[in-house]
C-alpha cells in the first residue's frame, strides 16, 4: 500500500531522508535541532499517513517516489546565523580544560596537595588516604586560625 509523500510536512520529509541515509534518531535529532522522542513522533506519523510497515520501508518509499526529487532540502538556519550563534555561546576554555596541562600549582604541590581538575592520580589507596587527612588537617588548622582571629576581633571590638 505505497503511497506518495503529499500528505506529509517537510520536517516528515527531512527526518525520512535521514532515515534512509541511515542516520538514527539521535543523530536525526542532533542535525535538525530536536529530540529523539520528537524525531519519532514525526517518524511515526509518516509512517502511519503513508501505511508503511516501519520506518525504513516509508523511506525507502520516499526516496523512491517520483514526488521526491523536487522537494527542496529542509534548512534550519542559514550558516552566517549559525556560525554567528556558535561565535557568541562558545564555551571558554582555559589551561584546566586541557588533560595533558597540569592544573596544580607550585604552591599547592610544595604543601602536598594531590593534583586538582582533570588529570588522573596514580596514588594508591595508602597515599589517598594520606592525601585527604593532610587536606582534613590543612582545613583544621586555617579554620582555628580563623575562629582565633574572629574572636580577638570580637573582643577588641566590644
């Protein structure tokens, strides 16, 4: 029950191209802008308007339709927009962003603090553990020294 794709709307159309291209819905999703749960609402309407089986058979009935090779590929947005969109929401990126950078400092490595942000350790549990009550212990001593500065403030105050 093959039928032409008259009935169906552009994104129909596009999401079916894709199908045939054999792009998933994830990657449909990804290049016109949707979700996957949207690409297949759209998928499943047009295999039901069209009476095909599955999804692959309706494209395949698409691409094969004498109606296809006048449509006009569907666009988003025109490059300048979307180069423009990518130039003002790139995420900026610093030394930490690198894996290969460290991210420690001299200070912190002349204290002995494990390495921070993205690079792998390859201490073993004894020197973890180490490592973390050096950090306990660090915190214990500026949070008293803090306490003692609060309250010789509090008591030169009042």
């Amino acid at each position: 029950m093959q039928q032409t794709n008259a009935g169906l709307t552009d994104v129909q159309v596009n999401c079916l191209r894709l199908v045939a291209d054999g792009y998933t819905s994830k990657e449909i999703a990804k290049q016109l802008g949707l979700t996957p749960m949207t690409v297949d609402q759209y998928l499943h309407r047009a295999k039901k308007s069209m009476g095909a089986p599955d999804r692959r058979t309706a494209a395949r009935w698409l691409v094969e339709s004498p109606q296809s090779a006048a449509f006009k590929p569907f666009e988003l947005k025109s490059p300048g927009v979307a180069d423009m969109a990518y130039a003002v929401t790139r995420p900026a990126s610093s030394e930490g962003d690198d894996p290969r950078t460290p991210t420690t400092s001299q200070w912190q490595t002349r204290i002995g603090f494990p390495p921070l942000g993205g690079i792998r350790t390859t201490l073993d549990g004894g020197q973890k553990t180490q490592a973390i009550l050096r950090i306990a212990g660090l915190s214990l001593i500026y949070t008293t020294a803090f306490a003692l500065v609060l309250s010789g403030a509090l008591k030169a105050f009042s």
